[in-house]
C-alpha cells in the first residue's frame, strides 16, 4: 500500500463514476448504421475487393482528413509497409523510428529488409524529437549526392516515421524542416492519430505518405483495417496498384506489371467503417470531455500527472495516460496491480523495440527519455462512453 497509488485509484475510480464492473481500456462502439451497411453490403453481393463501400469509405477518410488520396488496406501495418515500399526503402536501407511505439512500425521497416534505427522520443509529445534527431544526425549522418548516409554503417538513411503516440501529434514543422534538408522521406505512422491535428491541419498529411489503423482498439474500427494517406495523386495510384496485386486493370486477363501486395481491406470492412467514421466527431467530442475530467481530478495531485496534448495540437486523446514523476516511478507495478485489481483497467507503455531480442542490436541514439518513460506511463481507460451521458 501507498498513499499515492491509493490516491490515484481514488481519483480514477471518482472520475469513472465509481464503476460496479470492470472497465476495460478502450472499446468499440457500435450505435450507428453498423448493421444497415453490413446488411447492404451483403445483400449487395459484393463482399470482397470490390464493391461501393471500399470507394466511399476512401472517399469520406479523403474528406474527414484533408488529404487528398486515401487507400483502404486489410491493416495499419500492410499500410505502412505499403508506405515504407512506394517511399522507395530498400534492403540495406535504414530508417528513423522511435523506440517508444508499438511493434508494427519496427515489423513494417523489416519486411523491407531495411534496418530500424532508433530514436529518442520527447516528453512534451510521448513522440519522435525533432531537435535531438537533429543533433544526433548532424553528428552520424553525411549528405552527397541526394543521399544522406549513416557514416558510421555506410548503410543509406531513407526515411523518417514518427509516430503521434496515443494521438498526440509530434512538433512536425521541424521535423518537415529536418527531412527535407537531409534529404529523407517523411512517413508519419498516424495509427493511432485520426482526428488528431497539429497547428490545425489533420496528422498524415504531412509527409509523403502516412498509415491509419482501425484495429478493434482504435478510435474508429473496421474490425481489422487500415488506410494510406497521401497529397501526391500519382503516389495514392500507385498505392492502391501495389496493395491490389498490381493487377492491370483488364475485363478479362490477369496481367500484373510488377510484384504487388494483397493488401487491399474487403467491402465487409469498409462498410463497419463508413458506418464508424459518421460517428468520429461524436467519438472525439466525448473522448475530449473525459480527457478534461481525468485532466481536473489530476491536477491537484502531486507526483503524477495527466499526460495533456502539446500546445500545437488538438489531439483525439486516444488512449489517456499517466505519467509518474521520476522519483515515484518504482510505484508503477503497485499501481497497475492496484487499479487491475479495483476492475479499472491499466497497462504500462510497450516494451521499447530496442530492448526485444529482434531489434536489439540495430543501431540507435541515447534513448534515455524513452526509457524514463517506459518506467513511468501507465495507460489509463479511455473509451468515448466513459465520458457519461
Ligand atoms: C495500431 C498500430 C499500428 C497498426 O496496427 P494494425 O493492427 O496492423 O492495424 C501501427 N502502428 C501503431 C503505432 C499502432 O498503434
């Protein structure tokens, strides 16, 4: 027992309204036209590949985003692979990744045979550093030519991915800057971003290309699925060739120009996600008014606080987390055993992809802040009906 962490559960269990039952993370929610769609799309026959509800689920995440192309895929990961493939990462390649995110993002460089090389994250953002990726590539990293290389492997750099860490942007403005004077392809893993903007302008669609995710967890879910993001036309033809066989289209022949992914998502999926996207701003709104609860009740509590989105950001407040300070950080077990026990649902932050055995010996910068906040962060539950009536 602590006093902090008996606190904590208070204050959780106050702003969740001291719940009878257990309250998980974060669940999907299904008060739309979930099952009008489904039962169109079924009645319709096209189940698959084709079908209205893949162009008009592409269309509305177009719109909802700003971009100007969006390409449904079967997951967030086959969309940033498709991503990391049309920016041009080849095998020997390195790229820039943050070791605090989810395991997709470091998967995603490997299938391309390319190498994860890992950096620090900011505390301010939970996200990929602008200024310290700066110092540290000044010092490792060598322009000529349009290439930049890692001077210490020989290994070309290609790209970038932040990550917008349980939606909260990172600061992009430098990080746009920093691309482009080294010469490296901005692709913003923004799985966890949608309804996420920085300084107003929708997260993925800063860079070449981003990726979405509707996983069953996220803020929007097709049960499984994924979408690509791009302002470039000719990229966003390209991407829905690459994740549809790169079949030439032909009313008969079966003809393919170049090795392709089936990574396109069925009709089935895209109509859930027709149905979950017309809620979105429902979902946000709601999501907000229990990042402002959790906000109120933390604020007066001292060796914790509620992790807030950056000044330049409206986040879509994802997944709500905590922050110990450091000094309290070896009371982050008592507290996830504490609230796991009270029935309210907490998980630390993932394992930093440069301590599993796959990535541990890729190359990397100090991680010291990632893993201050490995030993810190607690996720804390964040479904959009938490926010009450
Ligand atoms: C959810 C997620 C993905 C994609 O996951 P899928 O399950 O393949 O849709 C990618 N990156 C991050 C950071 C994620 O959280």
């Amino acid at each position: 027992m602590n006093p902090l962490v008996d606190t904590i559960v208070a204050a959780l269990a106050a702003v969740l309204e001291n719940p009878a039952n257990f309250v998980p993370l974060h669940i999907p929610e299904f008060s739309g036209n979930e099952k009008a769609y489904l039962a169109d799309c079924i009645d319709s026959n096209f189940v698959s590949s084709v079908g209205a509800y893949v162009d008009r689920f592409e269309e509305m995440l177009a719109e909802f985003t700003g971009v100007k192309k969006a390409i449904v895929t079967v997951n967030g990961t086959a969309a940033l692979h498709a991503c990391l493939h049309l920016a041009g990462v080849e095998p020997g390649d390195e790229v820039m990744v943050p070791t605090f995110t989810f395991i997709a993002t470091a998967n995603a460089v490997w299938y391309c045979g390319a190498t994860s090389h890992f950096v620090d994250v900011s505390e301010e953002t939970l996200g990929l550093d602008p200024f310290r990726l700066r110092t540290y590539l000044e010092e490792i990293a060598q322009v000529q030519g349009g290439v930049c290389r890692n001077r210490k492997t020989g290994a070309r750099i290609r790209a970038v991915v932040p990550m917008h860490s349980f939606g909260h942007p990172v600061d992009l403005d430098p990080l746009v800057q920093l691309c482009e004077e080294f010469q490296l392809v901005l692709i913003e893993d923004a799985a966890e971003s949608l309804g996420s903007y920085y300084k107003g302008v929708h997260t993925g669609s800063f860079g070449a290309c981003a990726a979405l995710s509707f996983n069953g967890n996220k803020i929007i879910t097709t049960g499984g699925g994924g979408a690509i993001l791009t302002n470039d036309e000719e990229l966003g033809r390209l991407a829905k060739h690459v994740t549809t066989t790169a079949k030439v289209p032909h009313r008969w022949e079966f003809n393919h120009d170049r090795v392709g992914f089936n990574y396109r998502m069925p009709a089935l999926n895209a109509a859930l996600g027709c149905a979950q996207l017309e809620q979105v701003p429902g979902f946000l709104a709601r999501k907000r008014v229990l990042a402002a609860k959790y906000q109120e009740q933390f604020a007066g509590i001292n060796g914790v606080r509620f992790f807030t989105e950056p000044g330049f950001a409206t986040s879509n407040y994802w997944l709500n987390a905590l922050v110990l300070e450091e000094e309290r950080a070896e009371l982050r077990d008592c507290l996830l055993e504490q609230t796991n026990e009270r029935g309210l649902m907490t998980r630390p932050a993932w394992t930093l992809m440069h301590r599993l055995p796959m990535f541990s010996k890729n190359p990397r910068m100090d991680l010291f802040v990632a893993e201050s906040l490995e030993r810190r962060l607690v996720n804390i539950p964040s479904s959009a009906y938490l926010a009450g009536a």
